[in-house]
C-alpha cells in the first residue's frame, strides 16, 4: 500500500478484522418522530464495490488527499504524474449551474470563494465528504456513522470558516424563475430508472411543485431558471434539472446532478416499460 491506507477495505468481511470499528446507526420514523437505532450489518454489493462501498478512517482518507493537493506525491512516493492529477481535477461535464464533474471528482470553480475539488458519498448508516483546497493547501475528509447526515452543509460551514465568512452564509445563490401555471403539469409525473425502483415523483400542491425522492417526503421546489429547480435535501440545497425530447416534452429529470431517471407514461408506465 504505497499511500499507506492500512485501514481501508471494501468487504465487510475485512471490516470484520479490524478492533476499534465504529457501529452504524439508521433513522426511521416512530409515531411521527425520528428515532435513532444501532443497524449494524453493512450493505454490500459486490458488481458495485468499485463505484462505493470502501470503508476507510479519516487519516487513511486524508493520505488519499494528499495525492491531489501535491500532484500525485504522497511523501516521497509518486502515486500519479502530475499531468493524470491535473486531468483528475479539470472540469469536463457541468453538473449543476456552479459544479463541474472532473474524473472521479466535483469541481466547484467558486466554492465562498475557493476553488474546490470534493466527493460526497452515502450509503445506509453513512454519509461522507471529501474536499481538497489546492490553493490554500488545506484538504478535509468528513465522515459520519448515520444515513443521511448533512455532511454537504458541514462542508459549506467548514469554508465559511476557512474564508472567516458567517458560517451560514450560502453557498450559492439563485434568482427566481417565473414558471406559469399551465406550465406546471409539463413536469409531474414519475421517473423511474426500472419497475420496483423509488425513482422522483414530481407532483402539484397549492400551486406550485413538489419533488419526492426515493419514496420519501415531497419537498417543495422553486424554479431557478428553465427547467432549473432547487429544493432542500437533507439540509443542502440541491437542484433538480429537467430534459425535454426532441419535440419539447419533459422526459427526463436529474437530481443534484448525481443520477438521472426517465419520466415514465400511461400505461406503459404501470406496466414497467418507458
């Protein structure tokens, strides 16, 4: 291990072997309250181990960040050239209105005022962030034992800090965008990648939309620009892009960038096919 991250694995079975293990917890909701609870086996997926699933330490972690903020060196050990690095961490596809996706990696070119190179992750019972500061030499890795932990909006107040900026200032902001009424039914419906995935569902309520992800609480949207749309998740705001066909209908939706699913029609739909 030429990083020397001796306490990062993929299998809960190489977890099984290590002392000092964090236990994982999980949120669901009891009587109407968000309860707490210990659920400790770990997902595994064995085809999606090289996309996720690595269980690792905060100073394995910040070795691993080491390679991006010196250009591929890890102490006197050369892990990439300095060219792959660069490649790494140049933007090639837009995310979102301020994020680009490098390889491997998001790119926020305006980040409250840095230029900065993060991966976020979760899973059941975890939640991530990685972030790498090149220009002020600083890199950070944040983790959390809980699903669904608001490890972005920690992010944000963490640089608030670097740049002695008021910790809740945000990150980004975004005019209002005026969609019509009769506009508004060219968006509902629902995306799915499969039949039996959650996928979003996008839906009217008192005039104006709301966006469920994963089966999960609808969440009330405003629009930012055309087919631009910003919702709160998970204590961050996150943008809900739009697609529309070759003849102009909304076929498509994205989610902070991270997936996108097909709007599904009819029939066709109930029966799992676009």
């Amino acid at each position: 291990m030429p990083v020397g991250m001796t306490r990062s694995v993929f299998t809960p079975k190489e977890v099984a072997e290590f002392t000092n293990v964090s236990i994982n917890y999980a949120n669901r909701m009891t009587n109407g309250t968000s309860e707490v609870y210990a659920a400790p086996i770990w997902w595994d997926a064995p085809a999606m181990r090289a996309a996720g699933f690595l269980k690792s330490t905060i100073r394995d972690m910040l070795r691993y960040t080491e390679i991006f903020r010196t250009g591929g060196m890890v102490g006197e050990q050369r892990i990439l050239s300095a060219a792959s690095v660069d490649q790494m961490v140049k933007p090639h596809v837009r995310v979102t209105a301020n994020s680009f996706y490098g390889y491997g990696l998001e790119i926020h070119p305006d980040y409250h005022g840095l230029s900065l190179v993060e991966h976020s992750g979760g899973l059941k019972s975890i939640s991530a962030e990685m972030f790498i500061a090149k220009e002020t030499g600083l890199t950070g890795m944040i983790l959390n034992n809980t699903g669904n932990a608001p490890s972005s909006e920690m992010l944000s107040r963490l640089v608030c800090s670097i740049q002695s900026l008021p910790i809740e200032t945000p990150l980004y902001t975004y005019d209002d965008y005026d969609v019509t009424a009769d506009r508004l039914p060219d968006y509902a419906g629902k995306y799915m990648a499969f039949a039996g995935m959650g996928g979003v569902s996008v839906a009217q309520e008192n005039g104006n939309l709301v966006v469920s992800i994963m089966d999960g609480e609808p969440l009330p949207m405003r629009a930012i620009a055309r087919d631009h749309f910003l919702t709160i998740l998970e204590g961050s705001e996150t943008e809900v892009r739009f697609f529309r066909d070759s003849e102009g209908h909304v076929n498509a939706v994205s989610v902070g960038g991270l997936f996108t699913v097909r709007k599904w029609k009819g029939a066709r739909a109930e029966q799992g096919q676009f």
